[in-house]
C-alpha cells in the first residue's frame, strides 16, 4: 500500500510507480479518498527491491506491507498444522522442557550424566549441554570437541535426545555426524546469515530440530521471524523461536527479560516458543519467577540451565543454573500454569 506524501499522486508519479511494480510483476489499483488517496499494490508485495524503489521515491511518504514477509514462518502458511516432536512431546500440546548444563566440562564428565540423570527425573524431555561455547572473552573456556562424546553418552544412557549449540560450519558437522537431536543457534548467531543458510542446507533432509535464539541486539519482531525463515526455507519446519534476554541489560538482570514478546510471535508465526529464562536473568535465583512468568505468557516450552552441583560448574553454571530439585519444583508449578492456559475440553458423561 502506497501513500504519497500530497493527498494525491499526479499522473506522471501514477505512471512512474505503476512502471515500477510492473517490473516486479505487480500493478497498482488507486483508492481515491475525499481527503487522500492511496494506492494499493496488487501482485506479490514482498519483493524487497521492489519496495525499496517506492521508499526511494521523494514524493512517497512510506510503503504498507500487507503481506507478511516471511511466507513459511506466517501463521497462515501451510505449516501452521505442523507439529514438531522432542523426547516424546508435540510442541504445543504439553509444556516441552529442556534442561542441563550451559557448558560440559570434558574433565568432569560424571557431573554431567549426573545432571542427565537427574533431569530427566525432574521432568525434562530433552537434555542440553554446551560443547562449544561463545565467550565473551577470548581468554575463557571455549569448549572442547571431547564434550560432544560425553553429550552422546549422556543421550545413551538416559535416553534424552540432545540440544548443543554449533557456531560454524565445522561444528555444524560434527554435531550431526554425532547425532545431535536439536541444533542451538545462540543470541550472537541470530544474525549470521551465513551460519543460518549453512544450518538449514545441513538439516533440510533430516528430522533435526534447531532452537533459535533470539539475537542479543535484535530489534523488530520480524527480523528473529526472519530468521527462522532462514533455515525453514531449505526445507525442514523443525524450529523452535527462544526468547532469551536482550541487550542493553535491565539493571540487576543479565539481559532484558523478553518472555513477554511470546504472544506477539504466536500471533504473527505457527512456531513454538521456548523461552530460556536462565540467559534473560543470568541468576539462579531469578529463573523459577521468569520461567513460571514466560509460560503464563503463552510459552510452549523452557530451555533451562540446571546443574546437579552448580558451584562446580563451568561457563554460565555456578552463577545461573538450577539445581534438579528447583527444576522439578518449577516443572510442576509451570504444568499447573500450562492447565491453567490450555483448559481441557470436559469430557461427556455417558
Ligand atoms: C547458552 O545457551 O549457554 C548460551 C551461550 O546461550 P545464548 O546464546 O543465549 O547466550
Ligand atoms: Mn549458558
């Protein structure tokens, strides 16, 4: 939907824009007002280059996009009926739950089949643990390839799939040579274009799922869509959107709490979100509150840091994990939420 900046185009700007979409292979249908006239654009909207030869145009005062500008993500694309599946739950019909350790630590590996162990009695249906890390600091623990084979082992002996980040291509590889059930895209990666097309290539022909964060910096709602639209668009619709705390922080917490955009993004996409409560706070003590918040929100799942003894943790662990009996604490009150949000039809009585 085109407006101009006067209350009508003249029929020389009428010619020009009309010139434009048709190239794009579009036409333009003017609504004249009393007061102002607009012009609509009939035809597939979304062409970028398209829209921005309008913007550019010093008598057009903006460009309205009706349609949405990621057709697989939309809420009204086919997918929408799509289910994605993880240890056992479909998305969307019971609270999906992902915990473990922000990072394994290679030389301790008890403590992380520990940690599986328990969270898996604590609830969870899928077990994260972080193989490579991105650090802040160049001089931090960045990860080992040895915590990919404790990662394996930890799925064999409990059974949970799992859900470790990958930040390059190489890493890409060697998680699903592996076997890694779930992909994290971390908050520095949302934007990497790169790494987002390398992502969907990679897991187009497999039932891989991949966990989405939402970019540390992002803005507008459309680009974390986008985003998903990335990886989706090669061809496997398993993605999970995981609100986790933007910069700049809200004074006391690590990140700004984002768990209340989770309605926003329902409305506009068909995909479930997952919110990680431990990154948007970045305190231990702060995660039940967030966690419980987000599903009030309309949250489909959590992704939370839990350690079985956090203070000999590594990466994010001793200041932001939960212990297991917090988890299961959290998991039950969450459910009790969860029944609250989806009541269930009653059942006729014969
Ligand atoms: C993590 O999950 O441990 C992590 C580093 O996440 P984020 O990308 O949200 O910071
Ligand atoms: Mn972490």
């Amino acid at each position: 939907m085109i407006l101009p900046k006067a209350s009508r185009l003249t029929p020389e700007q009428l010619a020009e824009v009309t010139q434009i979409v048709g190239a794009f292979g579009c036409h333009i249908q003017p609504i004249i007002g009393a007061v102002r006239s607009i012009y609509a654009i009939v035809g597939d909207e979304r062409d970028e280059l398209m829209i921005n030869r309008l913007e550019g145009l010093d008598y057009i005062e903006r460009v309205d996009q009706i349609q949405s500008p990621h057709k697989l993500m939309d809420r009204r694309s086919d997918l929408a009926s799509h289910r994605i599946k993880v240890g056992g739950v479909r998305a969307g019909e019971e609270l999906l739950v992902i915990a473990g350790h922000c990072t394994i630590d290679p030389k301790n590996p008890n403590l992380f089949y520990e940690t599986a162990q328990a969270v898996k009695e604590a609830g969870a249906h899928s077990l994260r643990g972080g193989v490579w890390k991105p650090r802040t600091n160049p001089y931090s623990f960045q990860g080992d390839n040895k915590s990919l084979d404790i990662l394996m082992e930890a799925h064999r002996r409990t059974g949970l799939p799992v859900d470790a980040e990958v930040m390059d291509e190489h890493q890409l590889r060697l998680a699903l040579d592996a076997g890694v059930h779930m992909l994290q895209v971390g908050a520095r990666n949302g934007l990497n274009y790169s790494l987002l097309r390398a992502i969907g290539h990679a897991v187009a022909e497999h039932d891989t799922v991949v966990l989405l964060k939402r970019g540390l910096h992002m803005g507008p709602l459309n680009e974390f869509i986008s985003a998903a639209e990335y990886i989706v668009a090669f061809g496997n619709p398993n993605i999970l959107l995981c609100p986790r705390g933007t910069s700049p922080a809200l004074d006391g917490y690590r990140n700004h709490p984002d768990e209340s955009i989770t309605p926003l993004l329902k409305e506009k996409t068909w995909a479930p979100v997952v919110v990680d409560p431990s990154h948007s706070v970045g305190k231990a003590s702060y995660v039940p509150a967030c966690a419980l918040a987000a599903v009030a929100y309309g949250a489909d799942g959590l992704c939370i840091e839990t350690h079985i003894a956090p203070s000999k943790g590594i990466g994010d662990d001793p200041k932001q994990a939960v212990t297991p009996d917090v988890l299961a604490a959290l998991i039950r009150d969450a459910k009790q939420l969860w029944a609250l949000r989806h009541p269930q039809p009653a059942k006729a009585v014969a």
